[in-house]
C-alpha cells in the first residue's frame, strides 16, 4: 500500500525522492505527515495470488489530505480489503486512509495547506468526493480513547532500527504496526488474525527514543444494558478488540494510540 501510494504520486509528476510533494511544497519546506490510518482485511492472500490494489487521494478539510486504498483478489474480483489514511502537511512529515497533514520540515510544525498547495494537488483528485468506506459511522471515524495505566499487557523499551527510519529521518508509520502488535497477548496471535486496525499518530519517533508497547482488552461500553453487554461479551470472546498505546519511555509523551479488531484464524 505504501509503495503503490509513492508510485502514483510520482506518476503524477510530483517528487520522485518519495515525498510527493508538490513544487510548491518543496519551495516552502513542507512535507506529508500521516494523522490517522485505519486498515480492514476481509481475507489475507494465498502464496501466488495476485492482488490488484486501486488507490487515489483527494481534500480532506482545510489542512490535510486523505489517501484511500481498495484491495481485490485479481483473479475473481474479490473485495479482500480496504484502507484510508489522513495525511498534514508539514515543514516535513508523512501520509497515508490514511489522513495526512502537512509538517514544516525545519521548525516540525504542523501547517495549512495553502490555496497554491491545494491546487496543485486537487487537479488530480476525484471531482466528487469517494471513499473507500462510504458507510456512515464506519469504523475509520471511530474516536481512540487513550488507554490508560496500568495496561494489562505491555512491551517495554523498544527502539528504532536503522531500516525502520524514513527518508525524514523519523520513525515510517509502518513500523508502528508492528510496535502495537509486539504487546498483543499471545494466545490471541495463536487462535486470531488481525481484521481491522487504526492508528492515530501524536508526535512524530525519532532514532534515539525508547518506545513503550501497551495493550489492553478495549472496555464495554457503558451505555450498554446488560443484555446488550451479554451479547457483547460472547461476541468479544469471537472477536476480541483491543486499545493501544505507544510512548516514549523516559518522559510516557504519547506517539501513537491505536485501536484492533481480531477474528478467529479460520480452519485448514
């Protein structure tokens, strides 16, 4: 997803140096940064199977941009998986629906996109707004709540690896998947696959921080009346959700929270 994203940016003639930004972008010091990403898989491909992967970005509000993704089997046609992320812009940052927004690269402050910014980049978007999920309160505009100490699962003092920084010299939002993952609960990674995923990011990991993994079972909610929390609780048991929360762990600033869904593994 990420590098057919870089490469229709770059079809389009925007930088070919992996940032997508536009010249004006550039001009200004301003790169991409990713606010929010959220991924559901349906169905995880087979050795051998082809996937065909669609993908195109447009507005998001005043200050950013969205990315989204649609992921078929390319033999039968098959929806297998669907993505959009949010994109700032930046004086240097990064996108993804993913939301992106854009970052000043020299002061790291988050930035408007401009009205020359903005028109550079909608020539190339859809004329009417489409998304990747089209369905109102669909789970990419779930709110995060913060998870809260004490986690009931942790994974402490885990550090960027060479490979894991991007061109900005800041931690890629891949990474952070994997970094969520690394305090999930084992006999949930034995019996379940992941099903959905959402990140939101809050400050930008660099090289040297230590990072903090916390996990924790996400809390009924209160609304809920007990037969509602019954059914709940047997779904759950099916399909357990999960909170996360990356941090730095010298000073607990918070990097990254996140939220998962998981489903059984089905039988082979």
């Amino acid at each position: 997803m990420q590098e057919i994203g870089s490469n229709h940016a770059q079809s389009l003639g925007f930088s070919t140096d992996g940032f997508a930004t536009t010249p004006t972008m550039r001009k200004m010091h301003l790169i991409w940064v990713t606010a929010r990403m959220h991924i559901e898989i349906y169905k995880y491909p087979a050795w051998s199977d082809v996937v065909e992967i669609e993908t195109w970005c447009q507005s998001e509000g005043r200050i950013g941009t969205r990315r989204d993704w649609i992921l078929k089997d390319a033999t039968t046609g098959e929806l297998i998986g669907r993505a959009t992320g949010f994109i700032h812009k930046a004086n240097l940052m990064w996108y993804g629906c993913s939301k992106w927004v854009m970052m000043n690269q020299d002061t790291r402050r988050l930035q408007k996109v401009s009205d020359d910014v903005r028109e550079e980049h909608l020539i190339f978007c859809p004329r009417e707004p489409r998304l990747a999920f089209p369905e109102k309160n669909n789970k990419s505009l779930k709110k995060i709540i913060k998870l809260e100490d004490p986690a009931q699962y942790s994974r402490l003092g885990l550090t960027p690896r060479r490979a894991d920084l991007d061109m900005n010299h800041h931690v890629n939002y891949v990474t952070y998947i994997g970094w969520v993952l690394e305090s999930m609960p084992q006999e949930i990674i034995d019996t379940h696959e992941l099903q959905s995923i959402t990140l939101d990011y809050r400050r930008e990991c660099l090289q040297d921080d230590v990072v903090d993994s916390l996990t924790s079972p996400e809390p009924i909610d209160g609304t809920e009346t007990v037969s509602e929390q019954n059914g709940t609780a047997r779904e759950d048991a099916d399909c357990p959700k999960f909170l996360h929360l990356l941090r730095v762990s010298c000073d607990g600033q918070e990097i990254n929270r996140g939220r998962t869904e998981w489903r059984k593994k089905p039988a082979r």
